[in-house]
C-alpha cells in the first residue's frame, strides 16, 4: 500500500472518530451545561497526553508554548473549542460539521495574507465559492436562518487561526506535548462558558458519564489519525480526505439524530468541500494566472 493510501486512510479514521466525538459531545450537553463537558473532556485529555509524553521521557508541557506565536495559537484554539462545542449544542450536527468543513479556504485564505502565497484566480474563486456555501446553510434573512449557527462559523474562524499559528510550532514539540497543550485550551474553553451559563450540575442520567468517556475516547482517535495522515504521503494527496468528517456528520445527524438537512444544506455543503478540494489541489496545478 502506498504511502498516499495510508495516508488516506488515517485521515479517514480520523474524521470519523471526531465526527463521534461531536456526537458524543452534543448528547452529554443534553444532561449538563456544555461547558462542564468541555471542561472534564478537556482535562481528561490533557492527563492522558501528559501520561504519554511523560511514558516516553518527555516533559509535559513544552518551554514553546509561552512564545508569542504559540501563545496566539492558543487563543485562536480557545475560541475555535468554545464556539464550536456551543455550536454543536444549539445547531444541528450535519450544519456544524458542514460549516467546520469551511476552514481549509480559511486557512488558505490567511496563507495569502500572512505568509505572501501566491494569489490565483482558481484559488479567489475557490474562496469564494466557500463562502457562498456557507451563507446557503446559514441562510440571513431567510427562514431557515439560525442565529446560532453563527457559533459554527466563528469556531471555523478559531480553528483556521490555530492551524495557522501551528506553522510557528517548533519541530522538538511531539505530538503528545501539543495534544497536552490542545486539550488544556480545551478544558479552559469549557472554563469560559461555565462563567456565562451559571456553573456545573451534577449529571442526573449515568449515562452521560459515559458519553463523555465516549468523547474522550473518540477525540483522542480522531486526533492520533489526522496526526499520522498528515506524517504519512504528501499533504496534497492526504488532506481532501478532511472533508469525510462530513459525510459521517450528515449519516449520523439522521440516523442517530433525526436530523434532516434540506436541499439548501446539502447544496451547501457540497460547494463547500468543492471548494476546499480545489484549494488543497491547487498546491499541484499550474496557476491561471
């Protein structure tokens, strides 16, 4: 098998299982306030990654993570997990997962701004094209508008910050010290959202123990897979695969949900994975102009 098809496969994997993550994510906020899930997931996975690093003699935080650049990665993490994880409570599963699709042409977007890469006509119209999918979905003006899924956007927004920031992350840090540094953000994401919904209950159904073990569990796969797709073949050929993360969210938002996305949503979120194939692509094609 080649290393492209591994690769694949991983991201696959991966996005599978953070599309569980989400899942199990939105049915705990059911039982408790979604920042006291966030908040025991977030910790929870900060211990473990710690145990790992410590298991292979590396310190668990990494002197980086007070620089600057590192320091901004962690605020944009701390306001894509926040907005997100209110997005997954308040908005359908398909529609966040949809409008998370968005940040490949995000992130390329902000390479043009902040890194000096070249500016083509595919790569404008590809942009372009993404948000035109995500004002379908989010419908202003329309009926079909939720104001809440502006939550999803603004943690699409965090989250293309944080990956852009990550391109400062020296190379001594592994992969355990920034998956320590990723769910403490996390955990104070959660934090942040205690302060405004009125603090922590107790859960009254046991079963939301186990959906945050579930989390947990899917959210450390999930980020192990991405983690290995991207170390495995080249990234070009590896990352489409980010937008299966979808496809699951939309199975799962009507099987498991009774979500049913409209025509308007589909359409949606096909442009929007369109779109962000081609700006992936575009890193291997002769520019137009």
């Amino acid at each position: 098998m080649s290393a492209e098809a591994r690769g694949a496969i991983y991201m696959t994997f991966g996005m599978g299982a953070f599309a569980l993550e989400d899942l199990a994510v939105k049915q705990a906020a059911t039982d408790i306030p979604v920042g006291e899930a966030v908040v025991l997931y977030g910790l929870a996975g900060a211990l473990v990654f710690a145990l790992f690093a410590r298991l292979r003699g590396q310190p668990a935080l990494h002197p980086a993570i007070f620089s600057k650049l590192m320091l901004l990665r962690s605020v944009f993490e701390i306001g894509g997990r926040l907005f997100y994880a209110l997005a997954l409570a308040l908005t359908p599963l398909s529609n966040a997962s949809a409008i998370l699709q968005a940040a490949p042409a995000i992130v390329a977007f902000g390479a043009i701004l902040f890194f000096s890469e070249t500016v083509t006509t595919r790569k404008w119209l590809s942009i372009l094209a993404g948000f035109i999918g995500v004002l379908l979905i989010l419908r202003p003006g329309l009926e079909g508008f939720r104001a809440s899924a502006i939550f999803a956007v603004l943690g699409t927004i965090g989250f293309a910050g944080r990956d852009l920031a990550t391109r400062a992350a020296p190379v001594s840090m592994t992969t355990a010290q920034i998956g320590v540094l990723g769910f403490s953000m996390l955990a104070l994401a959660g934090a942040v959202l205690l302060v405004f919904s009125g603090g922590a209950s107790a859960p009254q159904d046991p079963v939301t123990w186990g959906f945050l073990a579930a989390a947990l569990l899917f959210g450390m796969l999930g980020y192990c897979g991405l983690t290995l797709a991207m170390r495995t073949g080249r990234i070009a050929s590896v990352s489409p695969f980010r937008y299966s993360r979808l496809l699951f969210a939309l199975v799962l938002g009507v099987l498991v949900l009774g979500e049913r996305p409209d025509a308007l949503s589909l359409l949606g979120s096909a442009i929007i994975v369109a779109s962000g194939i081609v700006v992936l692509r575009e890193r291997r094609q002769p520019p137009l102009t």
